[in-house]
C-alpha cells in the first residue's frame, strides 16, 4: 500500500463507515490522546514504569495504527499529500543533518 492509497483508503472509509470527518480541532485532540497511549505502552514496556492489570490488553501496533489513522485524517481534511510532504521532509533531513549525524560522537 502507498501513502497515497492509504489517504484514499482513509477517506473513504470516513465517509462510508464513518459518516464524515470530525472537524481538524477535534481531529488534533484525537491524535494527542492516540499519541499519549503509544507514550503511555512505551513508558512501560521499554520504561520504568510496570503494567497496570488494566494494561493487559493493550497492542502496541494498534495503537500506533490508531495514530497513523488520525493524522491521515488530518492530512486529508488540510489538502496535504503525505507522499510529496514526506519526501520534501526526508530530502530536508538529508541535507541538513548527514554530516551532524557522522560526527556526532554520542552516534558512534
């Protein structure tokens, strides 16, 4: 799947299954709490902190599909195609940070 078949994917699941799009503010508070459930399963899996009982059914990939799904969301409602926007941004890490990277000695 690209990215674009993923925005389209996207889009029309939200107006079939879904109905219609929340609106953009509403959509960032989503991705926030989306994005606070892959913090929280990273802070105990890879962290200090422990599992809760109430933790156990928790799938670090579904919730990180679940942040992917609300920022194509986004990226939908705000006319912004992920493919060119990643590629100007990866073109954009290469020039700026290759040699900061090399030399960087906690890198190495």
């Amino acid at each position: 799947m690209t990215i674009k078949d993923l925005q389209q994917q996207v889009d029309i699941w939200i107006n079939t299954t879904g109905i219609r799009y929340f609106n953009p503010l509403t959509n960032t508070a989503i991705l926030m709490e989306e994005v606070g459930e892959v913090a929280r399963i990273m802070a105990r899996q890879y962290g200090e902190q422990s599992f809760k009982k109430s933790d156990e059914a928790i799938n670090l990939a579904d919730e990180m599909a679940d942040v992917l799904f609300v920022l194509v969301c986004l990226a939908n409602q705000t006319g912004v195609d992920l493919t060119i926007a990643f590629e100007k941004n990866l073109a954009k890490k290469t020039s700026r940070d290759t040699e900061r990277h090399r030399d960087n000695e906690k890198l190495k």
